[in-house]
C-alpha cells in the first residue's frame, strides 16, 4: 500500500477519470496508427494537442479534488502534515506549469 492510503479526493469522480484516461488511450493508439499510415503531419500535429488538452485537463481535476480534499483536510488539522501538503501541492502545480 502506498505511503497515501485512505480516500482520495478523487475518489467520487474516479469512474469520470477512468472514462477520460481510456479515451486518452485510445487517442494514443490512434496516434500510433496514423504514424504507421504516414498521414500527414499537420493532422497527426492536431490530433496530439488534442491529446495533450485532454491530459492537462484530467491533470487539473485531480489537482482540483487534491486541494480540495487532502490539501484542505491537512491544512485543517495542522501541524507538519499541512505544511507537507501544501508543499506538495506547490510542486505539483509547478510540474504542471512546466509541463
């Protein structure tokens, strides 16, 4: 079991994340394929920033459920666990920016 165990604030749209990441997945194989087609590039181009949107945006959910949830539950009790909280939510959020 991992060092995060219990509920995760992202628990209540699990089935939704679950949805968008099989279609993410399915893009990815739909990119492989217009690879091995030679499409054209500007088209496999698009398909991919449709792709990388589709991340970014499960990326900000869970961000979202992640403050809303463990970062605000920490934050409440206090102590050294809110601080590591909000230190891990800083540089998540820095990863994403980046990203």
């Amino acid at each position: 079991m991992d060092e995060h165990s219990g509920p995760h604030g992202y628990i209540s749209n699990q089935d939704d994340y679950l949805k968008r990441l099989r279609r993410i997945e399915g893009q990815a194989r739909g990119l492989q394929r217009m690879v091995e087609e030679e499409k054209y590039c500007i088209d496999i181009l698009t398909q991919v920033s449709a792709m990388t949107s589709a991340l970014q945006s499960v990326s900000l959910g869970l961000l979202n459920d992640h403050l809303h949830h463990c970062v605000l539950d920490a934050v409440a009790a206090g102590g050294p666990e809110a601080e590591a909280k909000l230190k891990e939510a800083s540089d998540a959020i820095a990863r994403l920016v980046r990203s």
